[in-house]
C-alpha cells in the first residue's frame, strides 16, 4: 500500500486550516455563507484523503467514510461544542459536512473506477513484443501494402548451405549418371554416314 505523498501533504494543510478555524474563537465574516462554507471544505478534506492512499477502490472508500465523513465531519461538530470558544453546535452545519463529504466521494469513486478501467483495457489491449502489427505496416502482404515484386530473389550461396539437409542425396550424382547414359545411348547408334556405307556395300556385294 503505497502513500501518495502530494495529497497527504494537502489534507494536512487543510485539516490543519479547517481546524483552526472551526475549533478556536476565530468568527467568520457573516456575508459568507457558513453552510457553504462547511460543505466546500469537506469536499476537499475527503477528496483529498481518499487519494492518499494508494489501494482498491472499496478500501478508499471505506475509509475516507470513517475518517472525513464520521470522525471530521460529525465529531468535530460535537468536539466545537465542548470547547468554551463561543460557538454553539448547529445540526446544519453536520449535515453541510456530510454533503460535501459525500459529493467529495462520489465524485472520487466514480473517477477512480474509470482510472481502473482504463488501466485494464490497457493491459488487455498493449501490442504483444514481437507479433505484427497491421496499422504500422508490419506483415502485411504485398498485395495488401501495393507494394509487388516482379520476381522472388536467388538464394545466395550462404543460403543454400544453411538449409542444405545431409540425408538428401545430392543432385550432382543423379546429373553425373544422367550424362553417362546418355554418352553410352551416343555410342551405340550408329551415325548416319556409317549407315549410308553400310548399305552400300551391301547393294554392291548383291550385284
């Protein structure tokens, strides 16, 4: 659980403000609103305090309840009317801190479920390291990009030793036997002079 130290720092400022001036004899000017007055301040004391903390959404609100809305803003009220600073204790001025106390809440509630909600489709929805992603080009097809190749180019000589496979019988040999066959098919038939002679002597031996 990790403390975020900006709205820590700003709650006790503001506690500290509140309290002052709501527990010493410090009266305020009479054309401000005090109902409006309790209600502001109790909405940046619990949107302050809810922040704090960094931890689920229930656990926050949980305890800016306990804290802001029970402790601050209905104890301080009774705590003001023991103290001897001549102020007298106004129901109303409960119900203004529980106002805004909860307007504080919802309001922080609501936008933290849509902070965790963004950060979750971001977790679902990141680009995987490595797999191809359309909208940047990546493993698009040469049709698809317009981009064709008129033809496919040579293995190099690196290549084909790379993917040369040693169980494979090696085509040299089966080319070395082709040839000889054929030079011997080449030495078996008979030239066409050689044929002509042949047929020669055997008109004039029949004459």
């Amino acid at each position: 659980m990790r403390i975020r130290l900006p709205f820590a720092g700003a709650f006790l400022f503001f506690v500290a403000t509140a309290g002052y001036a709501g527990l010493s004899s410090l009266q305020v000017d009479s054309r401000i609103n005090d109902k409006v007055l309790h209600f502001v301040t109790f909405f940046i004391l619990t949107t302050c305090f809810y922040w704090i903390l960094d931890t689920s959404r229930r656990r926050s609100l949980n305890f800016t309840l306990l804290v802001c809305t029970g402790l601050l803003g209905v104890g301080s009220e009774f705590l003001q009317w023991f103290l001897p600073n001549g102020r007298e204790f106004d129901v109303y001025d409960i119900v203004a801190n529980i106002a805004g106390s909860l307007a504080a809440i919802g309001l922080s509630t609501w936008y933290h479920m849509r902070m965790l909600e963004r950060k979750r489709l971001a977790k679902h929805y990141q680009v995987v390291p490595g797999e191809e992603d359309v909208e940047l080009g990546e493993g698009v097809g040469a049709q698809d990009s317009g981009v064709v190749t008129a033809t496919a180019a040579a293995p190099t000589l690196d290549e084909e030793v790379e993917h040369w496979d040693e169980n494979l019988e090696d085509g040299w040999e089966e080319d070395e036997h082709t040839a000889d066959s054929a030079e011997g098919e080449g030495l078996k038939t008979p030239s066409a002079s050689s044929a002509g002679e042949i047929e020669g002597e055997h008109k004039i031996r029949s004459d």
